[in-house]
C-alpha cells in the first residue's frame, strides 16, 4: 500500500466516523481544505452505495450513483 493509498483509506474511513474536517486534514498532512471535502465526498458516496446495496442486493447501481472519483 502506498502513502497516498494509506491516507485516503484513513480519511474515507475516519470521516464516516464523524472525525472534524481540521483534524482530519491534520492527520492526513493536508494543507489544502479541499482534500478533506473530497474524501469526505468520497465516504459519503461509499456509505450510500452500501445502503444500496442492502436494499437491492449485489445489482449494478443507477448510473446517478456510479463512481464518479478515481480511486
């Protein structure tokens, strides 16, 4: 896993926590605000894809939902 890798993955999973913006950006070595915006974007859009697929079972999501950031 590469540094770039570990950080996302940190920050996704720790903004579904409810972890602050400033310290996520803290943890993560961000000095720009829209970094956490996009993995907290990010985790958003993984919690609602999850919920989802709890409804709908392992079916393709609409394509409003399909991913619209590179992982």
């Amino acid at each position: 896993m590469s540094p770039h890798q570990f950080r996302r993955r940190l920050a996704c999973r720790w903004s579904r926590t409810g972890c602050p913006d400033d310290t996520l950006r803290l943890l993560g070595g961000w000095k720009d605000r829209r970094m956490t915006e996009l993995y907290r974007s990010e985790a958003v859009y993984e919690r609602a894809l999850e919920d989802f697929h709890k409804v709908v079972g392992e079916s393709s999501p609409p394509v409003g939902m399909r991913r619209r950031v590179k992982r």
